[in-house]
C-alpha cells in the first residue's frame, strides 16, 4: 500500500493497492490487500480513495439497488429511479434491494465478509466499502427484495459500507460486491460532485466521528443511550451550494443518524452539539446479535460507526467502534 495526494475533507490520504500477479479468489486478494500484518484494516470511509492500480475485470452480479439515506438539503435521486445520485466523498451504510422477480438464490456463505468495488465510467476501479450476508427476520413474502437465503430457507439481507471516492470521475458508474471471483449485486450510481456546505462562515467538510463512542444499554436491556463524539455536525441553519437553509420545529437538523440493519431498534430523541450527537432509542429484546452499522449524515457527507450486540443483552456498556471494517473482520467467518 501506498499514499499520494491528500484531500481537505479526509484525515487520510490516497490509497493505491496492488493485487499480486496470481491469485485463485479475487475477494479474499482484495482482503488481504486491504489488511495488515497486524490484521487493521484500512479504514475506507477515512480515506479519500482506494485505488486498484491493476485491476481485473469486475464480474457483473444480480442487478440491484441500494437507498441512499434521506439528508435534508442533500438530492439523492438519480436520472432514472434504479440509480442513485451520490457525491464524491459521501460514506453510508445501507441495504441492497433486488428485482422482485422470484428467483431466489441459496448460499452457504452467511457470515462471510465481501468486498465493495466500484467502476467509474472510465474504467478506474476503487475498492469502496465491505458487504455482508445478515438473517432477515420478519420478511414479507409478498415483497422479495431479497435474493439470497440459507438452506433452511431463512431469507438473507445484503448489507454493505460505501464510500464515493473522492477522486473518483464524476458521471456513471457501477458497484459490485465480490463474493470469490463472481459478484452477489451489480448497482448503478450517479457519482455526483460534493456539496458545499457553510455554516457561519465556515466552510463545513463531511462528518467526522471520533474515539470514545458510548453505547449504553439501560432500563432492562430496553433502551439504547448513544453518544457519538466528533466534528463537523450541523444543527438547524446553514447554507448549501449557496442557499441559506433553515429548519423549524424540534428535532429537526441538518444531521442524522440512520441504523443499518434498522431492525430491532427506535430511535426516540436525538441531540445536536458542534461535536458531540446524543440518541436514547428503544431496542427490542428480540434484536439480532452481531455488528449493527450507524451513519452520521449531513448535506457534506457521512461517516460510518458500529455497536456489537451480543446474544444476551443485558444492562451496559456495549462495544463500539469508529472504523466498523475492523468489527466487520472480526465478525466473518
């Protein structure tokens, strides 16, 4: 791995990886690249861009979709209703929707952690985010926007980490998440430029969250207190790409936060500081264990956190973290 160039909007710099010259199966080169001797992995949403310098040719998957998170002052909607319009920089986690066409596919890989690769309409490729297969409780089977179950039948959710790079060429491109040398979901996006966004008169960059996260489980394993520590969290007023907004009414900001998977938990109150975000949710005791993914979003851009829940939830302090792929690592199988 290597660095170059640094961007104002990111505390790292450029990433340029290198996949060897052989290997049997693209994800796990892609892994290994992105991995240490000491097992850290680079944190993607921290980093203006990961770049492959020799990239294969990506595997085309099951055509899908993903729903960027709602951010007042941001458009998300692309030139055609399947292809979402996203800006350079932007980092979220999110779900992946397919075509309700019935053809559902059985894996054995549940637990299995993938890589996120996007190309842009000239071809340079970046590795963007990490994916994941989660159980899926509660499914309607009226609406399969799933494509994957387990052998039992259980229906699979896709879930993956994306960040637009920040040097990425603006226009068309696709995402695809690499499962060996095949791909589970290919899906379009717009990569639009960013936004500026101006508080005062400060020019404001993406969210940045910051170490200690506190997640607390209180009330009999009934409530969820987060605080999330960081800069660049927007309250009520600021100008984007030269408009003076304004919000009214209580709660509203031009900050939030969203949950990926959002099963199992309710968000109730939420707080805004210059650096510090405040939640109390309500959390159903049914709630599945493992990793729970968190975006703090603004117009400027978003940045990605994780809680581990564990199978028996119980009053609290829960582990956290401000660079998930590392809890996504450790949780694959």
């Amino acid at each position: 791995m290597n660095t170059s160039s640094n961007t104002s909007d990111f505390q790292n710099q450029k990433e340029v990886i290198t996949l060897p010259s052989e290997f049997d199966n693209l994800n796990n080169a892609l892994i290994k690249q992105l991995t240490d001797e000491n097992g850290k992995v680079i944190d993607i949403g921290k980093t203006s861009s990961v770049e492959l310098s020799n990239p294969p040719p990506i595997p085309d998957g099951e055509p899908a979709t993903i729903e960027p998170p709602k951010v007042e002052g941001l458009n998300t909607t692309g030139q055609t209703s399947n292809q979402s319009l996203i800006p350079k920089g932007f980092s979220f986690a999110t779900g992946i929707a397919f075509n309700n066409d019935g053809n559902i596919i059985t894996i054995n890989d549940e637990g299995k952690l993938y890589t996120a690769v996007l190309v842009d309409a000239t071809g340079r490729t970046f590795v963007v985010g990490f994916a994941f297969l989660k159980t899926l409780k509660n499914s309607n089977s009226s609406r399969v926007s799933y494509k994957y179950q387990t052998t039992d039948g259980t229906p699979l959710d896709l879930i993956t980490t994306l960040t637009v790079p920040g040097d990425a060429n603006e226009g068309s491109g696709r995402i695809s998440i690499i499962n060996n040398n095949d791909s589970l979901a290919t899906i379009p996006l717009n990569i639009a430029p960013s936004k500026e966004v101006i508080v005062g008169k400060r020019v404001i960059p993406r969210p940045q969250i910051k170490e200690p996260i506190t997640a607390t489980i209180k009330n009999q394993g009934k409530q969820l207190v987060l605080i999330i520590k960081g800069k660049n969290f927007i309250g009520r007023i600021a100008t984007i790409d030269g408009k003076l907004q304004k919000l009214f009414g209580k709660g509203n900001f031009f900050t939030n936060v969203t949950f990926v998977p959002s099963e199992g938990i309710t968000i109730n109150n939420f707080q805004v500081k210059s650096n510090q975000l405040t939640l109390t949710a309500t959390i159903n005791k049914s709630i599945k264990p493992g990793v729970k993914l968190f975006n703090i979003i603004t117009p400027k851009g978003a940045d990605i956190g994780g809680i581990v829940f564990p199978s028996e939830l119980q009053d609290g302090k829960l582990q956290t973290s401000a660079s998930p792929e590392s809890l996504l690592l450790q949780s694959a199988k």
